[in-house]
C-alpha cells in the first residue's frame, strides 16, 4: 500500500466516524446531514478558540509586571504577544471535547481549565526552544531572541536565555493558578488537578529523555518512540482529554477510552510533526526546515534510516546530522537517505496505523455524537496537517 492510499484510508476513517456520529452511513448518504454536523462541529471549535483567547487576554490583563519598572513592562509585552500570538489551541480543544464527552456543559470553567492548560504550552514551549537553540517560532523570534534584542551586545545571548527561562518559569506558575481558579467542584478539580501534575511530570521526563537522545552513541527506534509517547502522545492528547473528563466528573471507564484513544493519535500528532520538520513547508510551518537537523534530533526517521543505511549512507548522517554548519545541499542528502532507506515510509505506516487504532476506539466510545464528531474531526486534522 503507497503512503497515498495510506492517507486516503485515513481520511475515509475520519469521514466514517463523522458519519456515524450523526447516525450512520444512510443518513449522511447525501452529505446533506454530515455537512451540518461538520459545520456545527467547526464553528463550535472555533468559538473555543476565541473564548480560550479571550479568557488568557483577561487573564495577562489581570497579571501585569508587578514592578514599576520599563523593561520589566517590555519583557511582560512579549510574553503577552507569545502567549497570544498564534496557536492551533490544541489542548485546550482537547479538553473541552473531553468535558463534553463525559456529559459537561459549556460554560466558564471549562473555558478557563483550557486556557490553563494553553499557558502550561506556552511556558514549556519556551523553555523547549532555549534547548533546542531555535530562532523562529510561528514565524516569529523565540522568547530568548526577542529578549536578547533587548540589550544588544556580548552578554545579549546569556541574558536572553536567562530571562526567558524565569518568563517560562512564570508562564506556568500562571497555568497552575488559572487551573486551580476556574471554578470547577472542588472534587472534580482534585481529581483533574492530580491528572495535570502528572502531564508535567510526564513531558519533562519527555523532555528530559529527547536530549538525553543527542548524547548517546546510536539510539534506537524504540528509544525514540519512549519520546515520543511521553514527550507529546500524553503530554498534547491523552491528558488533556482526560483533565476535561475528569472535570466533567468522568469515571474511570471513560479516562480509559481516552487514554487508549488519546495516546495512539498523539504519536501520530508527534511522527506527522517529524516529518514536516524535515520535509515541511517553513512557510506554513513557521520554523526553518533546517532546525531539526542542525539540533541533531533523534526520531524515528533517523534511527530507522541509521539502522537500514550503508556504510556510506550511516557515514553521512552522522557527520551531518546534528551538525550546527549543515547546509541545505548537506540537508538534501540527508533526506534522500531517509528516504532510500524506508525511514518516510515505515514513519508513515507508523502514522496511517495509530490513526486507525484511535479510530476504533473512538467508533465504540460511549460519548455524544457532537464529542465524537468533534474528536473525530480534530484527529483528521493532526493527522494531515501541513503546518
């Protein structure tokens, strides 16, 4: 099966279990019914995202730089146009359709545990980019460059990783309070609050590990994979459905389905963001398609190709890859051995065969149509996005 018919059969997965939520295959025959539910389910997203933005604008509003002091301000302004610059809001989508598959309505607090959880993001994305050592992030400076332009000069670097860290630090010290103050029945907070504190412990021993991967000698696919999954699978997927679970008083069964739902897509989500960091668009993705070659990430891609290479092939990846001078004529041979190796392909059936495990779950989850065709839709769109 090519990779084509792979994504078609993906996207046929997504169309069925969009079919199924309005009532089965009969009645969206004429497109008529799974178009309205689909319009329904976007604008629904879409309001979401404006609430979430909205809640963190109030939210920065509410937390301005407690020190009367210009550059203080200017480091807050930053933070803020970080904060809200931009985002797929994810997370917090997540969550609400998880509130929502567990019987929530909508209301505030749910609106206030997702924009929590997007300042939990937003705090270990720049923290991630200060190890990655990366430029641009949406198309725009990282924190630690932005602020470094601040006082431009020998010590510019240091100062801009040093500020950046105590802003990230802050960041999510902020998501912990926004959480905590949402709002929600004191039990169900406790029992979604033990679930957050486990999603930060999890992604940064993610974190933890994906460097870990630079300094060893060979790491193997499987390594790579115990990233993945901790990294990004539970971190982005699986936890924050089942924080608006339990916040929406879920019981165990449900957490479970999310949980096998949940983790499945989110190596997809991950294995789709390691192909598009070395064959994406950076005009649609917003981060020089050179970056992660240069940082020397180690994903599947790589291990698979380092293990099915020639001498000569094995050779170059490793004088290239992870190397800070790589050109992009270097780049191009990388590619092509990940390439001629089966790396793309294998990551790629890796991808095709994690979506449908989610979606078999996701058909025989006991949730509402609506969650379901909003999971449904949400998973088809981390699954092929192009940014």
């Amino acid at each position: 099966m090519t990779v084509e018919s792979d994504q078609a059969s993906i996207g046929q997965a997504a169309e069925t279990a969009l079919a199924e939520a309005v009532g089965g295959a009969e009645e969206t025959a004429s497109g008529t019914a799974g178009e309205t539910v689909s319009g329904a389910v976007s604008e629904t997203a879409r309001r979401m995202r404006t609430l979430v933005d909205e809640r963190l604008a109030r939210f920065l509003d509410e937390h301005a730089a407690p020190v009367a002091d210009p550059e203080v301000t200017t480091a807050y302004r930053l933070l803020r146009g970080f904060i809200l610059g931009g985002g797929k809001r994810v997370r917090p989508l997540l969550c609400y359709w998880g509130w929502r598959g567990a019987g929530g309505a909508d209301c505030d607090q749910i609106v206030s545990a997702g924009a929590a959880l997007e300042l939990c993001h937003a705090g270990l994305l720049i923290h991630d980019d200060i190890m990655d050592s990366s430029d641009l992030r949406r198309g725009h400076p990282t924190m630690h460059r932005s602020l470094a332009g601040l006082h431009p000069g020998l010590a510019a670097r240091s100062f801009g990783q040093a500020a950046a860290i105590l802003l990230g630090t802050l960041t999510l010290a902020w998501s912990d309070e926004l959480l905590s103050g949402s709002g929600v029945e004191p039990s169900r907070l406790k029992r979604a609050r033990a679930l957050f504190d486990r999603l930060r412990t999890e992604v940064i021993a993610g974190q933890y590990l994906d460097i870990l991967a630079q300094v060893r000698d060979l790491p193997t696919v499987e390594q790579a994979l115990t990233v993945v999954r901790y990294k990004t699978a539970k971190y982005t997927v699986e936890r924050p459905l089942q924080i608006g679970g339990a916040l929406a008083g879920a019981d165990p069964s449900l957490l479970d389905v999310y949980s096998r739902f949940g983790v499945p897509l989110g190596e997809a989500f991950q294995l789709r963001d390691d192909v598009l960091g070395m064959f994406g668009d950076p005009a649609q993705t917003g981060k020089p398609v050179l970056d992660d070659l240069r940082e020397g990430k180690h994903t599947i891609l790589i291990a698979h190709a380092l293990q099915h290479a020639s001498p000569a092939e094995a050779a170059h990846l490793r004088r290239w890859h992870g190397n800070p001078e790589l050109t992009e004529e270097q780049a191009a041979g990388v590619r092509q051995i990940v390439i001629g190796t089966g790396a793309l392909a294998h990551v790629e059936l890796m991808i095709d065969g994690r979506a449908r495990e989610a979606y078999d779950v996701l058909h025989s989850a006991s949730i509402g149509p609506e969650a379901r065709a909003g999971l449904a839709m949400l998973a088809d769109g981390l699954i092929h996005r192009t940014r």
